[in-house]
C-alpha cells in the first residue's frame, strides 16, 4: 500500500504552498515578466536535466485543494515550481531505488491511469452534454416540485411533564402572559428569551412541533401539550409569511450534481449492458 501512498502524495499539493511567498526564489515571475499568457512549454526550471515546463505547472495548480484555485496562479507560481522540483528529486530517488520497476507500482500506476481517464471521460462527457438550457430547465422542476413555501415564527414552553404544560395552558387561557410564562416554567434554552424561536421552516423542526406550529393563526396557542423527544410543550404561533424560493445561484451546483449523475447513469446503463462483462469468483477455494 505505501506504493499507493506515496504515488497521491507525489500528485496532491501541500496546502503550505498557498501560503506567503519568500522574495528570493521567484524563477517563474522573473522569466515570465510581463507575460499574460505564458507559453505552456516554457522551461521554468530544471532538475538533473529534466526540464519543468509552465504546463506542468498549471496541472500543479488544478490539482490544488478548491480554496487555494481561487488565488491566481500568478500569486503562487513561484511555490508550485518549487514543489515540482521537489517533486522531480523524490522521482529520481525512487527510481534509484528501483521503485518504478516493481510489480506493486506497475499495478497501482495502471490502476491510477485508469481512473484519470475516467474522470476525463466524465468531464469531457459533462461539458459536451449539460447545457445552460438543461439547467434552467432543472431549476424550473425544481421550484415546481417545492412548491409555495412558507415558515412561521413562534414561541414555546417546554416543561417534562405533561400535567405541568396542561396547567400552563389553563393559565394562560386565564389570560396570562405566554412571555412571562416561558421564562418561568420553560427548560428548553429559549426559556429565558420568552421561549422566541424565532422564523422556522416545516423542514427544520420535528414533525409534532411543525404540525401543531403550522395548524395554528397567528396569534393563537396550543389548547393541548404537544409531546417530542425533548418533553411537552406550548406553542403560540406568532407570524406565518411567505418564503420565496431560492435563487438559481443558490441550487445550481446541487442541479448540475443532479444532471451529471442522470448522464452518467444512462450512459453505463447503456454501455454496461452493451458490454461482454464477465464475472469470477474471488476467493480461490
């Protein structure tokens, strides 16, 4: 397995290189002063002869962690090249070593090209086939399928015995005060806010506090406890309003998630089942 480990190390980036910049080794910025778009086979350095191109280091780039692709290349140029001549000494020591000749590393070096050609594939696959219209159309079902959204605002009281929330419903019926109340008797962490839980959606509450929260006008309380998990409780819906549905920025990685993984499906659906696929036993019994 250390075959393994030390091939995604070699093609991983530390996360050190996004960090600051030390104004000595700058071979990258000093040979391409004033380039806008530097020449992918431009030689940035060399190691033991082997040359380093500005294509390698714009893979080096791509294959850094998504927070750090949002600097530009140009602000850590400097570190992927020093991290690809790193890169080129600890290849020449493991073929010193005989490394690359072995069966172990041809397997999992075989194996490693496989999955780049499918990831290739897939992506290729993606931008070929999902368009602009394709998502527009997706977040069209999608807000369909939604549908008119709402969310209530409320307060509660949460005690642990039933008796105790029939006696604060009694009370307040008499006309006591539901703020006061929740701050005496709740044990919830609300209590001492008047039991305010503010605006909440059907999704994010249990389903026996949404569907009493829910059933209620504005205004008015639970006539009976309401039991969940925490206890029992009292409800006084304050507000009900109407929610707008998200923004297309908001769901479309979500429906472009969506869209990829019905492509994706189809296609091996389809080529699988096209396939001369056979299958052997695993153990050798």
């Amino acid at each position: 397995m250390r075959f393994l480990f030390i091939i995604l190390a070699l093609m991983s980036f530390s996360l050190s290189f996004a960090q600051a910049q030390t104004s000595e080794d700058k071979p990258v910025a000093a040979a391409l002063d004033g380039a806008t778009e530097p020449d992918p086979n431009h030689v940035v350095a060399s190691v033991n002869g082997e040359d380093i191109t500005y294509l390698e280091v714009t893979l080096a780039y791509q294959n850094l962690p998504k927070q750090y692709q949002r600097l530009p290349i140009s602000a850590i140029e400097d570190q992927l090249v020093g991290r690809l001549i790193e890169q080129k000494v600890l290849i020449g020591l493991a073929k010193e070593s005989g490394l690359d000749k072995s069966e172990t590393f041809r397997a999992q070096l075989a194996y490693l090209h496989d999955s780049l050609l499918e990831q290739v594939y897939m992506a290729d696959l993606y931008d070929s086939s999902i368009t602009e219209d394709d998502i527009s159309k997706a977040y069209d079902s999608h807000i369909a399928e939604l549908g008119a959204q709402e969310e209530t605002s409320a307060r509660h009281i949460l005690v642990k015995e039933e008796e105790e929330a029939k006696a604060i419903i009694v009370a307040l019926a008499k006309g006591g005060d539901f703020v006061a109340l929740a701050k005496e008797k709740s044990t919830g962490p609300t209590g001492p806010n008047g039991g305010d839980l503010g605006y909440f959606k059907k999704e994010q509450m249990v389903k026996p506090f949404v569907d009493a929260a829910f059933a209620l006008e504005p205004g008015a309380f639970t006539k009976e406890p309401v039991k969940t998990q925490f206890g029992w409780h009292v409800i006084l819906a304050e507000d009900r309003r109407a929610v707008p549905p998200p923004s297309l920025e908001t769901v479309q990685e979500s429906l472009i998630r969506d869209l990829q993984k019905a492509l994706l499906d189809a296609k091996l659906d389809a080529a699988v089942g096209d396939a001369d696929v056979k299958m052997y036993p695993i153990s050798q019994k």
